[in-house]
C-alpha cells in the first residue's frame, strides 16, 4: 500500500441491510467495492429478525384462521402444529431472497470478503491476514441482542430472539421480558401457536414509543386473546424453577413459565473491531455521526443498527444508499427520521408514521385529531377485523402523523408516508380514491374528516376546510 490511488473506492465492514445497500448503490455508481461479511449476506434481518419471524407470524396467522374457520362458514379442524415443518418453511423462505441477494451482488460486481474484518486505519480493514484498502470505509456491522446485568442466557430455558427462533417445540409457556416491538411479536406469533403467554414491560403501556391510544388498543386486543401482561414493573431476577423459569419482579411478584424470552432491545456490535484505536467517536457503542452519516473521521462513515438511529432494515437501506451517493459526489439530504414508517406485525399489527401527539404537542404545535375506527370498513368488517386509523394534523396545516391499527395495516403504512413526508394537507388527500373494499379506505375516511367533510363517520365535521392553495 503506497501512497498512490487506493485499491478501491469503497470498503465496507458488514453485510447487512445498511452495508449491502451501500455496496449495491456505489457499485451502480461505478465504484469499485469491497463487502466483508463474517457470516452471510443479508446480516439480522435476512437471517434472524425481519424474514424468519414473519413467516413464524404469518404461521401463527393460519394457525388462528384455521381454529375460527366456522365462523366464515367453513369447515376446518386444527390439530395442531408441527414446528419442525414450520421452521422449514421459515428457512426456505429465507434461502430464496438469500439465494436471490448473493447473485444480485455478484452480478454487480462487487468483491465479497468472508471473514471477521477489523478497522486497521481510517482506510483499511484487516480480515485475516488480507488488509483491504479503500478510499473510504463505512462501518456496518448492525447489533445483537441485549439482556440485563445479573441475567445469565441459556439458550434453553432463558432466551434471546436469536434462540427463539431455532426452539425445536412451541413452549406451554412463556414469559417475555419487555413490550417493545421484538418481545410483542414473539408474543403474539406464540400466542398463535398454542403458548401461554405474558409480557412484563417495565414502562406504563406495551409498545411505550407508539400512540398510547393505539397501544392501548393493542392491549385490548391481546386480552381478548389471552394474552397477560405487567406493566409499569420492572424486573428483578429470574431463577431455574424444575424446567422451567420463575421470574421475580421488583414488587416481589412471580411468574413461572416454561421459558423467558428476553426482549429488552438491541445493542450495537463495536468492540473489538478496532473503531476506538482507529479514532472512530463512539458512545455506549454506537458510532456517532452526523446527519449524512459521517463520522468525525473524513474516510469512515457508518449506518445501521450501529449509530443510534431508528433500529429498521428500512433505515439501513436509506442510510447505506445515502452514503454511496454521497461518497459518489452525488447530492444528499439528510433521512428525517420521523418519517420513516414503523410497524409492528403482531395481530392486530400496529403501524405509524410522524408524530404522536405528545411529541406534536411538545413541539408547539396545536393539533386537530381524527380517530376512524375499523367498525365502519367493509373489508375490515369481512375480515372480522377491529383496529382504528389516528391522523394527527397541525391546526390548518399539514398532517404531522398517522397510527393504524388492526389486522394487516402495516400495509398502509406506505401510504401514509407518503403524506406525511409530502407535507401534504387532509385536503390534498381527501379528493383521492381509495378501491373500495379495501382497509385503505379507512385512511381516506380519517383524512376526509380532518378535511372537514366526513363520510361514513358519525357527527359534524371537526371544522371549516381552511383556505389551502
């Protein structure tokens, strides 16, 4: 390595959504990459997070489809299920977009590294005894689960997400330590399954960082499915209990469960990748960087689960496409992460978009508010679905935020990024057709009334249409 042009434009230290993403954009730019990837292409997501729990998700959706068949009529016996052949359906779903990724990137023609890569300098990475040189390096080496002090994982009985997923059974119980997005899933996707189930989240409400009206619609509907749950009480410790677990709260209560999943987030993976000796600003192992992903390095950028952004294979894909445009030479904006969509794919699922209203209200802005529940939607009525559509607007002005709740109105969600990313008014949506019957409707209704001119809702409309060019 002398001092001339280095050996490649760009190297990239992870192989998942964020560094792939990256590698796929700056190779379409003509940039010459280098991918190093310990373990597969496609990283959490693709491997032990998006794709396999979804399909674990949609398992327990025909599970719960087949045991309420009569009530559409039809006749089905449920006898159970076969998790061996729910995991094989689970990981053929995952060969398939791995298979499909691998030769996406060999067609783009970049250089994939397997091996533990180690930040050797602002511009190299050692993988072995190989150092690979570039221009610049962007660090995307995601996360890994996070537990508590004092809470030994097992594997068997005490679990992360990671063990969640290779269980050879459907556990008689569980008790699933935190109500964020990852232990809600699980929960429900269990729930379906045939487990008894209880969350234990430690904050006032499940899924604390959402809508309260549309995590309390959420608890709603996992009481109605015999799903338990604690909240505001945090846990103190958990012990082997014959095979299985008792888990000791602070106020002395005690669940037993066959396992305890541990749900309590994610963490970034940093250490001992050689980021601090390199000079890369970290804080409680995030990468720190600005708003175009740079750190304080002028030939390191980093994206993902690494830096304290929103932890969404959606975000890492923007992220790393971000910094290939930019490193490029290209024009770049920097994500507002507020509008990113957010969705948790639990029955009923939630989704959002924007601002709550206490984030809205923080800001200083005066809101206007429309609630549109499901009960009115035809399709979500076929579907024996309940759920409500929340908009948020600022007074007279633009939508600051969209809540969806019920069965599949995740799918929504692009929708109403759209708008709320557009700056658009209700009265820009409300002329839209949406195909009747379909859930989107209830979208349409929500913007109708903000609008001024409600349809199927009951009651007047909240205020005159405001003069909007």
């Amino acid at each position: 390595m002398g001092g001339g042009r280095p050996a490649h434009d760009i190297v990239v230290l992870g192989g998942g959504s964020g560094g792939y993403s990256c590698a796929l954009r700056a190779a379409e730019l003509g940039l010459s990459v280098v991918l190093v990837e310990k373990d597969k292409l496609g990283g959490t997501c693709l491997h032990r997070g998006c794709i396999p729990t979804k399909a674990l998700l949609h398992a327990g959706e025909v599970a719960d489809t087949t045991r309420e068949a009569a009530r559409f009529g039809v006749k089905a016996e449920f006898l159970g299920v076969d998790l061996a052949a729910v995991t094989a359906y689970q990981d053929g779903v995952v060969a398939k977009m791995y298979k499909g990724l691998t030769g996406l990137v060999a067609s783009r023609g970049i250089t994939v590294v397997a091996g533990t890569g180690r930040l050797t300098s602002p511009t190299t990475v050692q993988v072995g005894n190989d150092t690979y040189e570039g221009g610049h390096v962007v660090l995307a080496t995601g996360s890994a689960p996070s537990t508590l002090p004092g809470l030994e994982i097992d594997g068997t009985h005490v679990l992360t997400s990671d063990h969640a997923l290779r269980l050879d059974r459907v556990p008689a119980s569980a008790v699933v330590l935190g109500g964020g997005v990852i232990g809600v899933e699980f929960a429900s996707a269990w729930r379906s399954l045939g487990a008894d189930v209880t969350i234990v989240e430690a904050l006032p409400r499940l899924l604390p960082l959402e809508e309260e009206s549309s995590s309390r619609r959420l608890e709603r509907a996992f009481r109605k499915r015999g799903i338990g749950f604690s909240t505001g009480k945090r846990f103190a410790r958990a012990e082997r209990a014959g095979d299985g677990v008792r888990v000791v709260l602070e106020d002395e209560s005690v669940l037993e469960a066959e396992v305890l999943l541990v749900a309590v987030g994610r963490r970034p993976v940093s250490e001992g990748l050689g980021y601090a000796e390199a000079g890369v600003a970290t804080e409680r192992g995030h990468v720190l960087v600005d708003g175009l992903c740079r750190t304080n390095l002028p030939t390191v950028s980093a994206v993902g689960d690494l830096i304290p952004t929103p932890q969404l294979a959606h975000v890492g894909f923007a992220e790393g496409i971000l910094v290939a445009e930019r490193v490029a030479g290209l024009p770049v904006t920097p994500i507002d992460y507020a509008g990113v969509p957010r969705v948790t794919y639990s029955e009923p699922e939630v989704a959002s978009v924007g601002l709550t209203t206490t984030e809205a209200r923080a800001r200083g802005y005066e809101i206007e508010e429309v609630q549109y529940d499901l009960a009115g939607n035809g399709k979500a009525t076929i579907l024996r679905a309940a759920g409500a559509v929340t908009v948020l607007r600022a007074k007279d002005g633009p939508v600051l935020g969209v809540h969806l709740v019920g069965s599949r109105m995740g799918e929504l969600a692009a929708e109403a990024q759209l708008i709320y990313n557009w700056e658009a008014f209700p009265e820009d949506v409300a002329p839209l057709l949406h195909p009747h019957p379909t859930q989107s409707e209830a979208l349409g209704e929500a913007h109708l009334a903000l609008a001024g001119k409600p349809l199927h809702v009951h009651g007047p409309a909240l205020h005159p249409p405001p003069a909007h060019p």
